[in-house]
C-alpha cells in the first residue's frame, strides 16, 4: 500500500506534467488559448464511457491524474449545470442530460456532414438498400 507521501509525490508529479504540457500548448500558436479549468472538465466527461457509467471523485481523479479536492469542485459544477447527475445512494456520478444533448447535437452534425450511405459514414460490412 501505497505511504501518503508516496501519493502525494506522485499527485505532484502528475499536475507537473499536466502544468507542462498546458505551458508547452501555449506557446504553440494553434493551441494558444489553452483555459485548464474547461480542459480538466472534458477530461472528467470523457472519463464515463459504455464500459463505466457511474464513478466516484476518487476514481474519477485516478483517471484524470489530479487532485480529489479539484475533481470535486470540478463535479459539483458540471452537476449544477446539467453535464453529470449525482447518486446520493451509490455517491457517484453519471453523465447527465446536459452531456447526452451535446452529444446528441454531435451526432446529427456528423450525419449531416457524412449522410447516410456515404463511405465515411458506413461501415465496410453493413450494406444499406
């Protein structure tokens, strides 16, 4: 098991790197105007997939490399605008209609740039009438 020096030499180390890589993005000119705090929040977002639909601060910090107590802060404002739903029972998280919207709105974008029966749109082993 892990001393919580250890774990804490290791949460430094992540946001480090995190620190770096956003400084090193914003001396590149396309990614310049970098913001961290919409760039954590996606990565929290993008932590809930098909394969793990409710999960915890603690997991979700895991996941992200970054601190509990930012995960939370970060959690309870995506929830109290819609993106991630609270489970008081299991005291987790799950993606909330605010995200699903998006990702809906996405989706037809991307169909109506790439129509039904279009190469891109299609598989290689569905066939369409």
């Amino acid at each position: 098991m892990k001393s919580v020096d250890q774990a804490l030499q290791e949460s430094e180390q992540a946001m480090v790197q995190r620190s770096r890589h956003l400084y090193n993005a914003s001396t590149d000119s396309s990614a310049a105007e970098v913001i961290q705090v919409i760039s954590r929040a996606f990565d929290i977002l993008r932590c809930f997939n098909s394969r793990t639909i409710r999960l915890g601060n603690r997991e979700i910090a895991e996941r992200c490399n970054l601190p509990r107590s930012t995960v939370s802060r970060l959690t309870l404002t995506l929830t109290n605008i819609g993106q991630l739903i609270y489970l008081p029972a299991d005291q987790k998280y799950r993606v909330g209609p605010q995200a699903l919207s998006l990702a809906d709105a996405l989706r037809d974008n991307a169909e109506c740039a790439y129509p039904p029966g279009d190469r891109l749109h299609t598989s290689e082993h569905v066939t369409r009438p």
